[in-house]
C-alpha cells in the first residue's frame, strides 16, 4: 500500500518500464508506512536466534530532557556491550535493540541477546555506574518468535524515539539482509527520480517520455516503454 502521508512523488525508469508511487514518509507510526518496515525487520529477524532478553531503564534525575536520555543512554549502551565482550563472555555479543518510551516520555531499552550467560548484579551495577539506573532484568528466551513480535509491536508506537532517532539499532552479522526489491533482478537497473508534483502531474510527465501508463488499483502507477515495445491494445 502506497503511503498516503508524504509529499510528492518517487518515480523509477529503466528504459523499458517505469513505476510511480506516492514519495513514502518512512514513519514507523504511519499506518502505510509501519507495517511494511515491521514486515522487512521481521524478515531479517528469521534467523537470528537470541538466547536472552535485556531491559534496560531510565533514571530521570539524571538528565535534563527525554532526549537527552536518549542520547546518553544509546551512548552508554554500546560502551556495555564493549565492557561486556571484553571481560564477560568468551563469544562476542550479538543485540537487536528498540526503544520504548514511558507515558511520562522517557526511554527505556528492550534488547534480544545472544550471548553466554551474565549475571544480572553484575550488569545493573554497571548500568547505575553509566547512567544512574539500577533497574535492568535480564532473562533467559524460551520462545523465540514470541520476543520477536513483541519487540515488533514498540516499533509502531507514536513516538517511540526523537525525530531523526533510529528506533532499532542491530549489531553486525545479528540480521539477514534487507529483501529483494519489488522489481525483477531480471530486468534493468532503475534510476530512481523524488518529484514534488501529485501523482497525477507525473503521470503526464512520464507520458511525455513517452510511457504508457496504467494506474493500478492501490494508486500505484505502472507503465511500458512504446518506442522499445508494442503498445498494448
């Protein structure tokens, strides 16, 4: 489903075929745009397979604003996981982190771990050292794709992190690769064109350079290229 929320129009060519779609605004709260990026992160979740759950809390006293937290707390979470890998387990840490605010606007971090076991003291007296929070549950994963979706579902809170703040962060090798495009690895490669025109001023643009375009039922639109191929009848 096309987003209905953003400016413009993202428009793709290859000489052969061309494909327009409302510009996406990418938030994961848009009921357009959210689930599809859940889905992919879904996706790339597979297989991966954690083996412990990390909460870890918020001290407000602490900071001056939510999104000073935000930044501190992000900051203090890699040194962690740094510490973490060179004095307390013998396998590097793998993560997938996404953030939860409180009602009261305030991160909390939810973290999927592969790792060897560490007591949980051990990480709240280091987590109060970094940031002042003494409050951090780690448990042991039972079932895997129910951590998932549970993770899932902070994604497509209002506000679940500050503008321009990614809400989920990974380590390397934790995810599989994004999927593959909408299009055929068969066909050319698409030069991609944003257009701050409605889809229906594209739509003659896209004519002109001589597409034949069809608009599809989910307002998309779709079209071939006549000088290279018989216009359908």
């Amino acid at each position: 489903m096309p987003c209905h929320n953003g400016a413009g129009t993202l428009a793709g060519t290859n000489g052969q075929r061309a494909i327009a779609i409302p510009a996406p605004c990418h938030r994961w709260e848009c009921p357009d745009c959210g689930p599809p990026k859940v889905a992919r992160l879904h996706h790339r979740l597979k297989s991966y397979r954690p083996n412990r759950f990390l909460t870890l809390t918020c001290n407000p006293t602490t900071y001056s604003s939510p999104t000073h937290a935000f930044i501190h707390m992000s900051q203090q979470f890699t040194r962690l996981i740094k510490h973490a890998n060179r004095h307390l387990v013998r396998t590097p840490i793998t993560y997938v982190l996404i953030w939860e605010r409180t009602k009261a606007g305030w991160p909390h971090i939810h973290t999927l771990l592969k790792c060897d076991y560490i007591a949980q003291r051990y990480l709240s007296k280091l987590w109060a050292h970094y940031t002042g929070a003494k409050i951090v549950d780690i448990r042991k994963v039972f079932k895997q794709p129910h951590m998932r979706t549970y993770l899932e579902k902070y994604l497509l809170k209002e506000l679940a992190a500050p503008k321009h703040f990614k809400r989920f962060r990974a380590s390397r090798n934790a995810l599989n690769p994004p999927p593959p495009k909408f299009h055929s690895e068969d066909d050319p490669p698409y030069t991609w064109r944003y257009y701050w025109l409605s889809m229906q001023m594209v739509y003659g643009e896209l004519e002109t350079q001589g597409y034949y375009m069809t608009w599809l039922p989910d307002d998309t639109l779709e079209g071939i290229h006549i000088s290279m191929l018989s216009p359908p009848p």
